[in-house]
C-alpha cells in the first residue's frame, strides 16, 4: 500500500514539474523583441510634408478659432 502512495507521489511531483517547465518554455517562444526598420530619409520627409494625407476636417480643427461654447472644438 505505502508503495503504491509514493509511486502516486512520485508521479504527481513529475507531473507538476513537467507543467512548470512547459509554462516557461511556452512563454519564452511568445517573447518578441522590438524589430526595428529602416525608412529612407526620402519617404520619411515626403510623408511629414505631403498634404495629400492631411484630410480638410483635420485641418480645420488646427486652423480655426475655437467656439467658447464648444469644448474646445470649432462649431460648424
């Protein structure tokens, strides 16, 4: 009877070890590191200065004079 108690033990003690080892393994295959990418100074300034990308309502929220009325927003 004792031998069957500590073949039990024995086992559950593996088991549990086996579940530890196999969280970190998991969890050091999920770590992703920054990647970094080179943009060329080209495409990186005629993104900034294009206002092709720049939509009128954006603008329009920079330019015009906030209403007090508003929070802080132009009224239309």
């Amino acid at each position: 009877m004792k031998t069957i108690i500590f073949i039990f033990l024995f086992l559950g003690m593996l088991m549990i070890v086996h579940g530890i080892y196999e969280e970190k393994i998991e969890k050091i295959k999920k770590d992703v590191r920054v990647k970094y990418k080179f943009i060329p100074r080209t495409y990186y300034d005629e993104f900034l200065m294009n206002d092709k990308h720049t939509s009128q309502s954006s603008k329009a929220m920079f330019d015009n004079v906030p209403d007090t009325r508003s929070a802080g927003f132009p009224v239309r």
